[in-house]
C-alpha cells in the first residue's frame, strides 16, 4: 500500500481514521514506556545525550524492523496470527482498537509510576480478550501462537540475565589490571556500538509487532477479515520509527531513570554488557519468529550484570515492582481488552 493510496481512503471511512489515530497512539505510548529501555544504559553511563541517544534510537529502529522484515516478518506473522477475529470485519475493527485502546489505557498508567511496560505482552493480552468479547471461544485463540509467546518469555528471562552475568563477569576479568581511565575510553565506543545494537533489535521485534497491527487495523477498517499476509511498505516503517522516537522523547527519561539509575548504578563496561546481553538475546528470539518483550529482556540483562558485581547492587525493589507489572499485564490487558470491545459493541 502506497501512502498516497492510504490517505485518499480517508475521505467517507472514519472507522480507517480511528483505526489510524489508535495505533499511532499505540506505537507513541510504545516509544515512551518501551522503547527508552533499549538506550536507557547509555545514557545512565554518560555514554551518550539523550538527544543524540534518541536519534540513534530512531535510526536504528527504523534499521531493524527493514531489515528484519525483509529477512521474513515472522514476529508479524505470529503478532496477527494470535487471534481469529471472524469474518465480519467490521466488528474485528472494532475489536481490535478495543484491544489496542487498553493497551494505550495500560501503558500510560504504568508509565505514571515509572514503571516499564511491556507492550509485546499487552498487545497479546488485548487481542487475546477481544477475541472472547466477540462471542468466540477459546479455540479462536491460537495456542500455538500464546505457546511461543511463554516460550519467548521464559527465553528471554533466563538468557537475558544469564548472558548479562556471563558478559560483564567475563569483561570484568578481561579489565582487571587494566588502568580504568583507559577501559571508561574504550567502553565509551563500545557501548555506542552495543546501544546501537540494542536499538536495531528494539525495531526488529517492537516495530514489526505494530506495522503487522496496523496493517491489519487498515485491513480490517477497509473490510478486508480475510488478509493474512503482510509486506510492510518502506513509508510506514519511517513512520513507525519516527512516532516512537517522539514518545521517547516526550516521556522516555522517566523510564530510563527507572531502568538505568534506580534499579542499578551501572559503569560503562557495565552498560555495555547489558546492551550486548540484551540485544543478543533479542536476535536469538526474533530470528526464531519468537515475540518476546524488549523491557523484559532489558531489565533481566541489566538484573544479570548487577548481580555479577554482587547481588545487592541491585535495587531489588524497583525489581519487585516491575515483576509485579509484569505478572498484571496478562490478566489485566486481557480484561481490558476484553471489556472495552463489549463497551464498544453496543
């Protein structure tokens, strides 16, 4: 779909121009509660400028979801393959900016706190709900779909924090007798590299999550229920990059604070530890087509290098929090999902 094609059907079909105006709120709330995980070590080392570290995010988003989905799409295909909507389109649009509605309601909350969100799970959760306010039942939800999300989940979790460990035990050995004003210069470039690599994966999951929504939204708002299959276009993964990195840079540093400051005083080897860890981890799942949680994956990485040094250098209660939200954001944005596309259809 060409961008001029888009925005010629907006005349007459304002299902199509909710459809849009929800999604980009999605991928906006994405930018400023998820994406800042990817770039919050950098710039909590003092590695990089906010600025400069946002523009990085941005480009190098944009970078991964063009890459990622030119070698497949199989994060997309598993994202719009999780639940059956039927086959009157009209009430799966309307279903689906339900689900994706709770999820904005979701985020911003737990954005208030301070408190990371993953928006891979509460996207799943959503649609999930949403499928059951249709009057389908549970065999409309894919359990071959929900089994690689918990797989991906349990992935992440362990390699997140197991790779941190390794990674910053491993160069702490290395720099042992090495002078650290020496080490702080080279780390300093290594970790523009490995922030840069943590970006890049970011777009390779989270990006393609929601260009296969929005396509799918468009899809369904133009009364198309039959499409499965998605090429997204070059214009609406710069779009996709360009609204997260203004959510980034709207509201991120709350989040950065939480994840890169709060929890755990980070040094550069340390940072770049946890970018390396966390980005590895998210290309072992995304080359696998698992979709798993950029924060997640992060915050374990980061759990994982902090506890290499010793395990009360980690703030162990901003942890409990963020488990906390995590355990909620199942049952929570599946009960708004679901509630909201009831609400909807009256």
């Amino acid at each position: 779909m060409h961008l001029s094609e888009l925005l010629s059907q907006f005349t007459g079909n304002g299902a199509l121009v909710f459809s849009v105006l929800i999604i980009t709120g999605v991928i906006l709330v994405n930018g400023w509660t998820d994406a800042p995980t990817a770039i919050a070590t950098c710039i909590s080392t003092r590695t990089i400028t906010p600025r400069r570290a946002i523009a990085l995010a941005a480009v190098m988003n944009f970078a991964g979801v063009f890459v990622m989905s030119k070698l497949g799409g199989k994060v997309i295909a598993t994202i719009t393959n999780i639940a059956d909507f039927g086959n009157d389109a009209g009430a799966a649009s309307l279903a689906l900016n339900a689900a994706l509605l709770s999820i904005v309601i979701w985020a911003v909350a737990a954005w208030f706190f301070g408190i990371p969100t993953s928006e891979s799970h509460a996207l799943v959760a959503s649609l999930s709900g949403a499928a059951l306010a249709l009057g389908r039942n549970a065999d409309s939800i894919s359990k071959t779909e929900w089994a690689k999300v918990i797989f991906g989940l349990l992935l992440s979790t362990f390699l997140g924090f197991f790779l941190g460990l390794f990674t910053s035990k491993l160069v702490s050995v290395c720099i042992k007798n090495t002078d650290r004003t020496k080490t702080d210069r080279i780390f300093h470039h290594l970790q523009n590299f490995s922030a840069a690599f943590m970006a890049f994966m970011h777009g390779a999951q989270d990006g393609q999550k929601f260009i296969g929504v929005f396509l799918l939204a468009v899809s369904l708002a133009n009364g198309d229920a039959s499409t499965d299959t998605f090429s997204p276009p070059v214009w609406l993964i710069v779009y996709c990059s360009a609204v997260m990195a203004i959510g980034t840079s709207v509201g991120g540093m709350r989040i950065i604070k939480s994840m890169g400051i709060d929890m755990v005083r980070l040094q550069k080897y340390q940072g770049f530890s946890a970018d390396f860890a966390g980005a590895l981890s998210l290309l072992i799942a995304t080359l696998t087509g698992l979709p798993v949680s950029t924060t997640h994956t992060k915050t374990t990485a980061i759990m994982g290098v902090g506890a290499a040094k010793r395990l009360s250098s980690v703030d162990w209660k901003i942890v409990k929090e963020m488990l906390l939200t995590w355990a909620l954001t199942f049952p929570g944005c599946g009960f708004l999902g679901y509630l909201i596309t009831v609400l909807f259809l009256r």
